[in-house]
C-alpha cells in the first residue's frame, strides 16, 4: 500500500477526492453509488465510503490486494505484465485471498497467470469500480439517462475463465466469489437504475461455458458468479446472516431481489 511508502493516509485520501471531484467537473455527472445520494451530498459521502474501502483494505495486510488507493490515471495504465509481477512479488498464489482489480481497465486477464490453481483465492472482483459504487454515470438531474463507465476496458473472458477454471479444478479450493465486468454481460434494451440485463446473462462466450460446466449461480444485478452454493436459497441465506462462509460486503445483494435498493432481502 502506498501508507507503507509513507504516504499519509489522509494525503491519499485527499488525493483520491481531488481527483473524483475533477473526473465529475470534466464529464458534468458523478459516478452512482450503490447507496443513493442527494448530489449535495455527494462529496461528503464519497469521501467516507473511500476511507472506509481504503481503511478495510489496509487491515487485511497482504491477505486482500486492491488498487482503490491508486489515482484513476495510474491504476488505468496498468498492463498485465505490472498485475503478474505483482502477485509474484507477494506469492499471491499461495497469500492472495481477494483482488479487486480497481480501475485496471488496460489489464486484459494474462497478468492473472500466478494465480492459477490457488487454494486460498475467494473473491476476484473484477468490476472495475469502486466497491460502493456502480458502472455508470449519474445524471445531475435525476431520471433514468445513465453514461455507463469503462466501456472500452480490455478485460478478456479467455484468460479469466481459464485461471477460474484451474481454481476450481482443485479439490481444496476455497474460491466464492467472481464479479466481472458489465460489459460481458448481454444488455436489456433499456437500462433500469442497476444494470438489468436480459434472461440469458452471457452470450455463446467463454463465460457461458464456465457457468455451464461449474455449478456456478449467477446473480445478475451485481454481475456476479458464486461458486460452491446448492442453490440459491443457501446463498441468499449466507448474504443475509452476513457470516456465513462468504463473508458479505456490499457487493453482495440477494439474488432474488428485484429491488434497486441494495440491501439484502428475505426472499
């Protein structure tokens, strides 16, 4: 983390803020966040979630890897070979428990390649953004016209699916949780306030096929996979308990919820 370079923690943090309130001055819109809002508020609200997220991440040592403290303008320029020279350095293979790959929209899926057949791996977010926040732009004044973020990022199901497929070929893997990208999902013609997308989530691609041959359920409002679940009602039933095997944050909702809300409900 960059506190280890001696950077204080509330330089980071003001950094980080600068830099949102930039991104949002330039494209006229704030990003959503996954709890609404007043716009008034946005800042305010913004900048706790981030410490939080930031703060959470600093906790868990070498056990969780996220480049949520990485100005959007490095972390973008990532490439697969930075991400793999990293896990090396840290023995993520053997250490790496989560990775949120936080803004790395240059990172293709090759640079995952020291993770293959990891025991300890549980949660691979790869949706891009923040974990309070969602994929797309907020309209200033409200209503249904939303700017979705990161469209052109280079995040391949190919490579992805592959170290996926090699964890859970393990007899002793511990993995629970895939969040990909929006983009590998099929849009609805018309987007409601969460990413809605049509029955058949993926197309005839490499995702299709893991999800066919894994026993893999799909919850479609946060593009997630769960793996190692009988059924649903088991999952929600962990989401909701909040401790469960899982280990629920606030990517988690039920999967049964048709709420934009995103609390977890009973269903």
């Amino acid at each position: 983390s960059r506190t280890k370079a001696r950077m204080p923690f509330d330089s980071i943090l003001d950094e980080l803020c600068e830099e949102d309130r930039a991104e949002a001055e330039l494209k006229g819109r704030h990003r959503a966040m996954k709890m609404w809002v007043n716009l008034d508020d946005h800042e305010s609200h913004f900048r706790k979630s981030l410490s939080k997220q930031i703060g959470e991440y600093y906790d868990r040592q070498w056990e969780v890897m996220d480049f949520v403290d990485v100005p959007v303008s490095l972390a973008s320029r990532l490439s697969d070979d930075d991400l793999g020279a990293i896990l090396v350095c840290i023995d993520a293979k053997h250490k790496l428990q989560q990775l949120k790959l936080t803004h790395c929209i240059n990172v293709v899926g090759h640079g995952f390649e020291p993770l293959r057949g990891s025991t300890v791996m549980k949660k691979l977010d790869l949706g891009l953004v923040r974990q309070f926040e969602d994929p797309y732009l907020r309209k200033p004044s409200g209503g249904r016209n939303y700017e979705f973020l990161f469209d052109d990022a280079k995040l391949s199901e190919g490579p992805v699916c592959a170290i996926i497929d090699s964890i859970l070929r393990r007899e002793t893997d511990s993995l629970d949780r895939l969040q990909y990208p929006h983009t590998w999902s099929v849009n609805s013609p018309e987007h409601a306030l969460v990413p809605i997308y049509a029955k058949n989530v993926f197309g005839n691609g490499r995702m299709k096929h893991l999800v066919d041959e894994h026993n893999i359920i799909v919850n479609k409002f946060t593009c997630c996979l769960y793996f190692g679940y009988e059924d649903e009602k088991e999952l929600c039933s962990s989401l909701e308990d909040g401790y469960g095997r899982l280990g629920s944050d606030v990517i988690d909702v039920c999967i049964s919820c048709k709420d934009t809300s995103f609390t977890v409900c009973s269903n």
